[in-house]
C-alpha cells in the first residue's frame, strides 16, 4: 500500500493566479455593493440619480463598444503596417 498523504519539502508554494475577469467582476460588485449602500443613506437625495436609466446604460455601453472597437481596428492596421 503507498502513502499518498507524504508532503513534498522540494515543491513551492506559488500564489494563486487571479485573472483579469475576476478582477473586473469584483470590482463590478462591489460598485453595486456602494451605489445600494449609497441609495439607502441619501434616500431623500436620490433625485441626483435619475439619469441612471436602462436606456442611458445602455447607450453608454454601445457608445464604449464602438470606442474600443475603433481603438483596437487601428491598432491592428498600425501592426499590420509595420509588418
């Protein structure tokens, strides 16, 4: 029978790697963990937040998209270029 529970003293312990998604997810929630905070302390001020609308988020995203989309079309004919 082996003994599989023997602890290696050769191996390292290297630091779990946390991805560029995982980054933006939680940094996404806890946007949204201060705007609830945020809408419960001022409730009487939340007049400053009607422009905060689905439509407008929506815009909002569209308009970047087609901004990272243009950055990165001339970034490719730029590399393309120099190739």
């Amino acid at each position: 029978m082996i003994n599989n529970n023997k602890i290696s003293s050769n191996k390292k312990i290297e630091k779990p790697y946390n991805c560029r998604n995982c980054y933006i997810i939680r940094f996404f929630l806890l946007a949204v963990v201060f705007i609830i905070l945020f809408a419960l302390i001022q409730s009487d001020n939340l007049h400053y937040l009607d422009f905060v609308t689905p439509t407008n988020a929506a815009i909002l995203i569209i308009i970047l998209g087609v901004i990272m989309f243009l950055i990165k079309l001339t970034n490719y004919f730029f590399e393309k270029k120099n190739n």
